[in-house]
C-alpha cells in the first residue's frame, strides 16, 4: 500500500476567509462541495488544507485526510491492529470510498481512495 497524499482538515466556519488567507501564500482552490473547501498548491499539487464546517456523511471532522492506493487493504489491515474505526468503510457520492479512524494520539484520520 502506497500513500498518495496527507492533507490536514480544518474545522472551519470561515471557508472565504481561509481562501484569501492561505491565497497570499500561493495556494488556490482545487475542490468546493459547500461543506468541505481543499486549497492547492499550482506548483506542487499535492501540497493541499481542507477547511470543514462538518463533515457531510459522518459523525465527526476528521483531523487530516489520508489517501493511499488501496483502501480496502488499508481499512482490514487498521481493523486486524484492533484500532477504533470511528466512520464505516462506504463509497461517498463524490467519487471516493474511506473511512475513518482514530490515530494513538486521539485524532480522526479520514482514509480514502478516489475510485
């Protein structure tokens, strides 16, 4: 399993504000669901911060999101380690199947593949 990129989730009721601000550091909107913005980098893509008032599908805000290239394997090899699987592993409409867990310092870590 591969990961693919870590981008921390801001919980945040100041999507406007948070675009201008991170905008005079060079990053520019590459996502906006209404409820979850994901600000980019143009020069290295994968430098992204995600701004949440709440996460959509499920019952917490993840901390930071995860992508790796297999998630399934991803969520039986966290369920074998015994880890608390805080949101079920589904397939969002948005084009991306995760799931969350929580990390040994009690953050949410949202685990997810683009399908």
């Amino acid at each position: 399993m591969a990961v693919r990129r870590v981008v921390p989730n801001v919980q945040s009721e100041a999507a406007q504000e948070s675009r201008e601000f991170y905008g005079l550091l060079g990053f520019e909107e590459a996502m906006n669901h209404g409820w979850i913005m994901t600000l980019a980098s143009p020069s290295s893509p994968t430098a992204q911060i995600s701004f949440m008032a709440s996460d959509k599908t499920a019952p917490v805000t993840p901390d930071m999101s995860v992508e790796v290239d297999d998630v399934d394997a991803a969520y039986a090899a966290m369920r074998e380690s015994g880890a608390e699987i805080v949101h079920p592993l589904q397939d969002e409409e948005w084009g991306v199947r995760r799931f969350f867990v929580r990390d040994p310092n009690g953050r949410v870590v949202n685990v997810l593949g683009h399908r």
